[in-house]
C-alpha cells in the first residue's frame, strides 16, 4: 500500500493557521461592533446629555440661546424643516456665525444674526475624552430645543 497524504506536521501547521485565521476575523469583526468610550467629567457622554440646560429663542432674524446648566455645549446641530425637506447643519456651518471655539460655557449666551426658516431643533454637541483624544458626541434628539420661526 502506496497511499500518499499529508505529513502529520503540516497538517498540524495548516490545522494551526486555519485556527488563527478565524480567530484574526472573529476579533476584527468584535472589535467593529464595539462603541469606543467617550467620558466627559468622569462619566459616559451619553447620560452628561442628561444634564445639558439651555435655552433658544429666535426673534427677528436673531438666534439667542442661553446654556442654564453646568454642561459646556461645544457645538450646536440646527435640524430645520421646511416643505417637508429636513436639513441638518452644525452652527458653525452658518455664514458669518461666530461659534466660541471653546463652546458656550455655563451660564454663558450666544446671540447672532442667522437666516433661518420653518421648524428648528437646536441639538447639543458635547466634547469628551476617549482612549484615542478628544471626540465630539451628538446628543440624541429629545435633548434638544424646538423653536418655531
């Protein structure tokens, strides 16, 4: 009996990179899956949206907004309706807006000329720390403000 196979050696080698290999994409594909965590003041930046105070107004072509609480907003998402078309823009996306660089601090007030139209919501963005520096997070929705225009 002449039968040719493989050797047990490298059938243990391929044994071995197959192993590997699934491994390789089992960690990558986890590692995708996973949110990186950002923390402001020791906390997720999820539950510090919990915390954001502030109030808008928007009265003859002049957006005002007024930060009540102890959260810095660091920029602010304008979502505007008008004709059934929704558009979302970051406030310092606006022509001739000047956006404080380092966010609108508690107790601090923002008043600016801006050209806006139809149903507004005013949505916080947050600054906080990650593993990789600083990154910004959108808060969700039902933390933001509605005016009218």
């Amino acid at each position: 009996m002449k039968k040719k196979g493989l050797s047990p050696v490298i059938t243990t080698v391929i044994l071995i990179a197959l192993v590997i290999a699934i491994i390789a994409v089992v960690f990558f594909w986890f590692r995708g899956m996973v949110e990186e965590g950002v923390t402001k003041f020791g906390k997720n930046i999820q539950l510090v949206c919990e915390d954001v105070s502030f109030d808008a107004s928007y009265d003859s072509g002049t957006l005002n907004i007024v930060n009540q609480g102890n959260i810095p907003l660091y920029t602010l998402n304008i979502k505007s309706s008008s004709g059934g078309v929704y558009t979302t823009k970051e406030i310092k996306d606006f022509s001739g807006v000047e956006w404080p660089t380092a966010g609108l601090k508690q107790g601090a007030t923002f008043s600016e000329q801006i050209g806006l139209s139809g149903e507004v919501e005013l949505i916080p963005i947050l600054i906080g720390t990650s593993r990789t520096g600083k990154k910004t997070f959108v808060c969700g929705g039902e933390y933001g403000k509605k005016i009218s225009i």
